[in-house]
C-alpha cells in the first residue's frame, strides 16, 4: 500500500511537472509570436529634426485659379456703346470712355493741375486714345483714387467665379519722355525783335521841292 502511494503521488508530480512546463513553452511562444508582428514605430520629428517637439504637418496654401477673365476690347467697347444709348434714351448722364478700359491698358502720359484740382492724361494702349481722367473716374476693373505728383493710385477689383470681390491698391507712374517726346514737346522760341537800322546807314526818303519853293 505504502509503494502504490509513493507511485502514484510520483505520476501527480510528474504531470504537473509536464503541464507547468508545456504552459511556460507556450507563453514562450507566444511572446516571440508577438514580437514578430509588432513594427517598431520611428519617433516622428517636429521641425527643426526635434524628436521631442511634435509633429505640424506643412499648411497648404490654396491658390484661387478661377478669375474671371475680362471680354476683349472690342466687346467692351460695344458694351460702352449699348450703355451709352440707354443712357441718352433715359436722359441721364452717359458713362466716360475709361469704363471700357482696364487698368492694365492705359499708361499715365502727364499730370496738371486745373481749377478742379490735379488732372491726368493718360492713353488707353489699344486704341491709342488720350482721356483726361480725375480723381473718382471709374475703370472696368477699378477706380482712379488719387492723383499725386508723379503717380496714380487705383484701386483694382479682382473678381473670382464663386462671386467673391477683392479689393488692391495699384499705382501706376508718369510715363518717362523718350528723346523724341522731349523734342515734339518743346515749345517754339518766341520770334526775336527786328533790328533797328543804324542811323549811320538809314537812308532818309529824298524830299521833292513843291511848287511853292522858290529856287
């Protein structure tokens, strides 16, 4: 009896033994399983290659590419026309030849000052006409603010297809006169004096003796 109880409390042991170390391989296992499907994370660096500071990602700059672009010069022109008929029909004031042009078009050829204030001359390129244009004059894309010595300030419209307006401000420079420019420009000398004649060398009218003189 004694025997049978040392062999089987030696089978119980042995079993144990067995299941404790069949569960420790499995745990071993599955630790390594574990480590193989894992993927190892870098540490993502914030600007300047800092590993501490975190990550921004770059802003994305949106670029509006739908303006709308402006009709030909020619449509303008035929739109200034239509706007100018319903004008006179309606006996109302017709809009000024610079509604046509844009900004872009026109170049400041001088710069004076009348009695309403200061004045521009400038030429729309295209058709190669001269407009004297004050402060206030509307454009087809902007309007003449002010009139400096040198210079003129506009404010541009920019339109986009969604609707949206933005407002610039824009200036435009006196044109510089080329050499011939200078040349046409200059005003004639005024016409120098006649030269009065030497009274050495004036010859005096011959007086012929009337009928009354006596020899």
């Amino acid at each position: 009896m004694h025997h049978a109880k040392l062999i089987r409390y030696g089978i119980a042991s042995l079993l144990f033994v067995a299941t404790f170390a069949s569960g420790s391989l499995l745990a071993v296992n599955a630790q390594e399983k574990a480590k193989s499907t894992t993927v190892t994370k870098k540490p993502v660096k914030g600007p300047g290659g800092d590993p501490f500071v975190p990550f921004q990602p770059p802003r994305v700059v949106i670029r509006r590419s739908n303006l709308v672009s402006p009709p030909s010069i020619q449509q303008r022109i035929e739109q200034y026309r239509a706007q100018k008929l319903a004008s006179m029909n309606a006996h109302l004031a017709a809009p000024k030849p610079t509604t046509a042009l844009l900004l872009g078009e026109i170049q400041v050829v001088g710069i004076t000052r009348t009695p309403r204030g200061y004045a521009a001359i400038v030429e729309a390129i295209p058709i190669k006409l001269s407009y004297v244009v004050y402060p206030g004059e509307r454009f087809y894309d902007g309007q003449l603010v002010a009139i400096e010595d040198s210079r003129l300030v506009f404010r541009h419209e920019t339109v986009f297809t969604d609707g949206k307006r933005e407002l610039s401000v824009e200036t435009k420079a006196l044109r510089q006169q080329s050499a011939v420019d200078a040349m046409t420009a200059t005003k004639a000398a005024p016409a120098s004096a006649t030269p009065v004649a030497d009274e050495k060398n004036e010859k005096k009218p011959e007086q012929k003796p009337s009928a009354t003189d006596k020899p």
